[in-house]
C-alpha cells in the first residue's frame, strides 16, 4: 500500500517531467537541425512545419481525450479517410459543401457513436472494439465506393477542395484556422465543460466514478464522437492539400503511430486522468520538427519508419518508468 | 506427543506499516495432530499459515522446522521441507488439466500425458477421490478443486498440510469426507492445520485448538478443554463482554414506513435469499463474516453488479425499483461507500475539492456544457469545513491526505448529493484512531439528520457502539436481528458463524 502511494507520488510529480524532457529534446533538435541542415531554418519552411502538421495536431486532440477518459481510439485514421471519402463523393457529384460536411458530420458521430456502444454498453476492450470498427470501415468503403482502388482522385477545380486549401485571412490558411479552432474546442471540452471534469474522473478511477453516479456512459459516447469529428476535419484538410483520398494511410500505420507518439511524448499517460491542451503542443511540435528533418535530410520512409519505432518505445519505457504500473492499473488493464 | 514440534513459531510478529497483523505469537505443531486456527476476521490466522508456508516472511522472530530454524523466501521453500498449503481461493491453473495440476512444477522435460493421468488417477484412487484425471480444473466444483489441491499436497509428499477455511464452500457429506480423509493422513504422520470458522467442526475433529484474537495468540489447548462459550469468549475477551452495554442514545420513536425494503435478493452462490428493511433516523449495522454477502447485497441495490442477479425485489420508500446503473440509484437518494477507496472509493490524482465537486456534479450537474466550477470550488469548501477534512490545500490531490481524511472525502462527495440512503462499508477501516470517532459521529448526525443507514462492518466493537438496531448476515442470508439492547458480541459473533 504504502510502496503504491510513494510511486504514484513519484509519478504525479514527474509525469510532468516527461513533457519537459521532450520539450528540451525538441529545442535541442531545432538548434541541431539549424545548423546541420540548409534550409531548415528559413520562414518558408516553418510554413511548411505548420501545415504539414494541421492534420497530425487534430487527429491528437482527439486521440488525447480520448486516452485521457482511459480509452484507446485505433479507427481514427479509418474514420479520417472515410469521412473525407463522404465529402469528396458529394461534392464532386453536385451536392453544396454545406450539405457535404452536413452528412459528413453526421456520418462521423455514428461511427463515434458505435464505438462508444460498443465500449460503454457491450463491454468490448476499447482497442478490440476500434481495432474492429477500423477494419469495418475501411473495408466497406473500398468495396462500395471506391470499387477496391486505394486512392479516390479529386479534381483540384471543385470548389470545396478551393476552399479547403486556401486562405481564410491574409497568411492564414484554412487548415490553420480548423486547427487552431479544434485546439480551442479541445481546450474548452476539457477544462471548462461538464463533460471534462467526467473525463478526467473517468481516467483517474473507472470504478469510483461509476460509483459515485458520473454518466460514465454518456461521457464515453461524447468522448468518442468528439474523437471522430476532428478525424473528420484532419480528413478534410489531408485531402484537399494533396488532392485525393488514399486508404493505404489507414494500412501502413504510420499516421496512427505518429497521433500515438505525439499522444504520449507529449506526457499523457497511457492509464489515462492526466494531460491537456500543453501537452498535446508539446508532443505534437516534436514529431513535426522530427517529420520535417528527416525529409530535409532524404531519409526513406524505411528508416523514417524506424526511428519513429525507436522513439515510440524509448517513450513508453520513459512513460512506464515515471508513471509506474500497479495492481490497480493492471486489473483495469490500460491498453 | 513427547517428540518435538515439526513446525514451530518463537514470537513471531509481522507487521504491515504500522499495523501488526500477528504480534509476538508462539505456536507449536506436533506430527500427526490435527490444529484448529479459530478467530474473528483479521485475527491473524491467515498471516500465521502464510508464514509457515513461506508466503510472507515474518518482521521478527524464529520459525522453526525439526527444531532446525528456517528462513523460507518463497513457498517453494517450504514446500522443499514437507509444507503445503491449500487455499479458500483455490490455486489450481484453470485452463490444465487435473492431472497436470497434480505434478504442476514436478514436470519432467517430457511428459507423456499417459504417464502423468495414470501416476494422477493412482494418488487419486488412494484418497478415494472420484475425480477425472482428464478434466480441466476450471470445470470443477468447489469441493472437487480443493481435492485437487489436497492430491497435490499428497502427492508432494507434504508433512503439514495447511488448509484454510477448507469448509466453506462444502456440502455437509463433502465436510464429511473432507474429514475422514483429514484423518486418514494424520494416520500416516500427516500434521494438519486448519482455519475454521465453524466452530463445532474444530471441537469435534480438531486434537488441539488455538485462539487468535487481533493477531495475538490467547490460547491453546486440547479440543477436549473448550466449549463453544469458552472459545467464543477468547476470540472476542473480557473488555468486550465487559463494556458490551453502551448507553443507548435516545431515539426518536421509528417512523413505520421504511426508506428502503429488500426481499430474496439471490446473486450468485454469495447472495442467498437476503431479506431485510431500513428505516430512516436509524443506523442499522450490517455484521457478519467477510463472504457473508454483506457488501455483495449492497452493489446489487446500487445497481453496481449486475451479472449474476438471481432475483429478489427491492423497494425505495415503497416504490419498487431494480437499477441497472449506480447513476439511477444516485439520482434516486442512494449512495454507497465503498470498502476499499482505493480501489473505487476516490479519484487518487485529483484534488479534494475537485473530487467532492464531482459529487455533486454526478446527482446534480444536469445536462448542461459548462459545468459549474466556481460553484463546485465553493460547495466543496463548505463540506470541508463541515466535515474537518484537514489538508495542505484543497486543491491538493486526495493522494497526499492522510487515511481518514481521504475517507472524509469519500463520504463528503456522497453526503453533498444529499441521498436519503447512504451504505457505509468498512467506513473506518485504514483510518486514524482521531479520525474514527469523528467519522462515527458524521454517519450519526446524518442519521439524526432523518436518512436511512446501512454500516457494514466487520469490528464488532464498532457495530456494538453506532447502530440502532443490528443484522447479522451468514451465507447469504440475514440470520439474526437485535436491537440495541439485546445485542452483544457474544451473541453476534454465536449468529454470524455456523
């Protein structure tokens, strides 16, 4: 009892010492990047940093509440190309974009809320249940709409996809503004909303919230939706930057990997009840930093592939040491 | 029994924390004598076998084995000195066969599976055991695993075979058989210790019987010296017989209509046919042995455990209700205080005020986005104060406050829904001796304050000193009622074991 105590004493304090290490290694990578490699540092490509990094920042706000309220979301990336498939398919066949993202949204909270379902009311392991909704998805979609190709095309013409990848200010784009405005929705959600405090007490103790009355259920279906709308928007923003929908993002793994490494550098523990806005920033803006010199300095995506192997397991080592497993987190099972 | 003791405690103690769980206990086991291990919950006797079977290691004294003193660090070493133990939880792998539990950690490097069933169905047959070699584990009974357990001590050649609480979950013809197997060992030199809760079975099969009482040993003596009266007394002691009769407090005369009436509540083989009423303004204590069913029958009413209802009905001041959520019965004015607030009593990394807040939040926050924070902060503060919670700061986590004032917390985040029924289980256990009285006089002002209460205890003392009236539960069922003045823990204690 009394060991269990002092290590989650232990991990409180430090778990915001993970974020700070990483925040240390991300600067100490920009001043080695600065001088290492040509072109690193010019304003040109910090833009290229920033937008190339919208849709990875989304997909973590909703990957860390979810993980947050102690759950696991491994259909986001299945749920990003799906939805933007939906908005692609309407809007080249004629429908207004309004009514496109209207279905789209829609679409998207009942995947969300299936997950949930399965979840909160039948009781499936989260990550069996979204590991099974992910293969549902994607398998349906290439079957029914997209006549098993990989990759939907869209013409760079439509309007919507115009919109999507143009400014909405003088320098900013359009992406930006649906990040900075999913960072704020976040934010909201977990500090200031009823939904939050749930959240976190979810994450902290399943049982005692349970107990103690919380809508424990209600919370998951908002947590899940929530997770599925800004996959939506991460959709959104990939597809009209490259100009089409290509499904092999959701089998070669490497988004979900980077929304999972941004998740836990960032210093929210896998257990879930800990972690905000910070450091989602934190996380994110090392990966991108990473993403973008390992591209300055050609490496193929083979070693890409393996370092962000390397890193993700030296960060779960450095999570699991700074936030120690115990009994309590094993009967619940984190994963 | 001239020759020495083949096991043998010189002041043992072992202590966890602060707490002793056996102090400066001396106990003797002579070859081929059957020992009973008598005691209330939390005596000490599990501890006491533990050590000998090498589970736990003892804080300070001697364990002798042959007289040879002996340092064991895992079970296996008592085991290589002849020493086995059978568990209540049984510790056969579920998913091997009998057979492959019976040489479990004697494997060769090949095993044919022949060999193994017939060298099992041999140490079976010699037990008189009607058991398939075959079977997978997982699929037998109670009584059938515990055989298994005891094939295996056999087959390892034990010397003392510990078994606790072997009857418990037995048929009478199976404590029966059970016993004369008991018997039949101690013919080959077999020394037996069993914890028994069932006083007769110790008098009547038992050479010598030991008393623990809050992990000091009180007695020891041949079964043929005690009765039931005398053993009963050295399990509770003089103080308690002494200072039984505590002023009654003067109670309101009871109001007719119950707050809360529950009728053959059935789950699983715990819960048998559990029948009583709660009326409001009282304490009504909930006694009984831990397994009688005593927390299971309050997640059942909070609609906490689900699986494995077998019926029964359930009335909220006379309206019939079934929950399938603790959230309905929270909204509803019915909150439970768990046993164990670790493991779901609070939220360990969240601060005082946040998790009393969240209290309210569960029972009155509504539907609405943002939630309330500067109300919660503000009602948070105030059940602080009303409560004393003494802590650095409430916006410290709950982690860093001592046992009673996070179980202070605990009950303030109930309290602040303002139910008409609150279930305490085990409110004080890990609490401060300062922190009980005050923990005591809150569940007995919100009981004065009009509303129901169930105390679930295990202490007697506690039971004896806060309730209004008393309900013992035995296997399931509720098998004696007292009011305050007749109760004792004389006759608490002679209801609650068999």
């Amino acid at each position: 009892m009394t060991e269990t105590v002092f290590g989650n004493l232990l991990g409180s304090r430090e778990a915001g010492m993970l974020e700070r290490v990483v925040l240390v290694v991300t600067f100490a990578l920009v001043v080695l990047f600065s001088l290492f490699i040509d072109g690193f540092a010019t304003a040109g490509n910090l833009l290229v940093i920033l937008s190339n990094s919208t849709s990875l920042v989304m997909l973590s706000c909703g990957m860390a509440v979810v993980i947050i309220s102690r759950g696991l979301d491994l259909s986001l990336i299945a749920q990003m190309v799906s939805g933007a498939t939906i908005f692609s398919i309407l809007v080249t066949n004629g429908s207004p974009a309004a009514f496109a993202l209207l279905v789209a949204v829609a679409a998207m909270v009942l995947v969300g809320f299936v997950n949930a379902f399965l979840i909160a009311y039948v009781g499936i392991p989260a990550m069996l249940a979204t590991l099974a909704s992910a293969m549902c998805i994607t398998g349906l979609f290439r079957f029914a709409i997209l006549r098993g190709e990989f990759i939907l095309l869209l013409p760079k013409s439509n309007p919507a996809v115009l919109f999507l990848s143009g400014n909405i200010l003088p320098g900013v784009t359009v992406p930006v503004a649906l990040m900075i405005a999913t960072l704020l929705a976040t934010w909201a959600l977990l500090s200031y909303s009823t939904a939050g405090r749930i959240i976190y007490a979810m994450g902290d103790n399943y049982q005692a919230a349970r107990l103690t009355g919380l809508p424990v259920r209600t919370t998951t279906v908002v947590v899940y939706v929530f997770a599925a709308v800004t996959a939506l928007l991460a959709g959104l923003v990939t597809s009209a930057a490259s100009g089409a929908v290509d499904f092999r993002t959701v089998s070669n793994g490497t988004l979900l990997f980077d929304v999972i490494l941004v998740v836990v550098l960032g210093g929210i523990p896998l257990r879930g009840g800990r972690g905000g806005l910070k450091n989602i920033l934190v996380g994110a803006a090392l990966i991108a930093i990473l993403r973008n010199g390992m591209t300055l300095m050609n490496f193929t995506t083979q070693m890409q592939d393996a370092l962000r192997g390397l890193v993700l397991i030296l960060a779960i080592v450095i999570d699991n040491y700074l936030n120690p497993r115990d009994t309590e987190t094993d009967t619940v099972g984190d994963l | 029994m001239t020759a020495q003791p083949i096991v043998s405690l010189e002041n043992v103690t072992k202590t966890y924390g602060t707490t002793a769980a056996l102090a400066d206990a001396t106990f003797d086991l002579m070859p081929g004598e059957i020992h009973a291990l008598v005691g209330e919950n939390g005596a000490g006797k599990s501890t006491l076998c533990k050590l000998i079977a090498g589970v736990i290691a003892p804080s300070e004294g001697i364990l002798k084995i042959d007289g040879q003193t002996v340092l064991f660090s895992s079970p296996k070493d008592a085991s290589g000195h002849g020493i086995s133990m059978v568990y209540q939880e049984t510790s056969l792998v579920p998913q091997l066969t009998v057979a492959q539990n019976i040489f479990l950690g004697r494997e060769q490097m090949f095993n044919s599976v022949r060999r193994v069933r017939s060298a099992a169905r041999q140490v079976l047959q010699r037990l008189n055991f009607k058991v398939d070699p075959a079977q997978l584990a997982g699929t037998l009974s109670a009584a059938k695993r515990q055989m298994v357990e005891i094939a295996r001590a056999v087959h390892n050649q034990a010397r003392v075979i510990i078994l606790d609480e072997p009857t418990a979950a037995l048929t009478p013809e199976e404590t029966d058989h059970l016993f004369d197997l008991m018997k039949s060992l101690q013919r080959n030199g077999v020394a037996i210790i069993f914890i028994s809760h069932a006083l007769e079975e110790a008098l009547s099969y038992a050479d010598r019987i030991s008393v623990l009482r809050n992990g000091r040993m009180m007695t020891t003596g041949p079964a043929a010296d005690f009765n039931r009266g005398t053993l009963i007394h050295h399990m509770i002691g003089d103080e308690l017989i002494e200072q039984e009769k505590v002023p009654a407090a003067r109670r309101p005369p009871r109001s007719a209509l119950p707050v809360l009436r529950v009728e053959n509540i059935r789950m699983g083989s715990i819960v048998n046919n559990m029948s009583f009423s709660i009326f409001p303004g009282e304490i009504t204590g909930l006694a009984g042995l831990i397994g009688s069913g005593r927390s299971e029958v309050a997640k059942v009413i909070m609609g906490h455990t689900k699986r494995n209802f077998g019926g029964g009905r359930i009335w909220l001041d006379g309206r019939e209700v079934r929950y399938g959520l603790p959230a309905q019965a929270v909204a509803d004015g019915i909150a439970y205080i768990s046993e164990d607030r670790k493991l779901d009593g609070f939220f360990d990394t969240l601060s005082v005020a946040e998790n009393i807040g969240l209290g309210w939040l569960a029972k009155f926050g509504g539907r609405r986005f943002l939630a309330p924070r500067a109300k919660m902060r503000t009602l948070a503060r105030e059940w602080v104060d009303r409560l004393s919670i003494r802590s650095i700061g409430v916006e410290r986590p709950v982690l860093y406050l001592s046992g009673g004032n996070q179980q202070k917390v605990v009950i303030a985040k109930s309290l602040i829904q303002k139910p008409k029924l609150v279930i305490f289980d085990e409110p004080t256990r890990g609490v401060d001796v300062g922190a009980i009285a005050e923990i005591r006089q809150i569940i007995r002002s919100f009981a004065d304050s009009g509303a129901g209460v169930i105390l679930i205890s295990s202490y007697l003392p506690e039971i004896l000193e806060t309730c209004d009236r008393i309900l013992v539960a035995k296997s399931g069922t509720i098998a004696a009622e007292f009011s305050r003045a007749e109760a004792s823990a004389a006759s608490i204690l002679n209801a609650a074991i068999h």
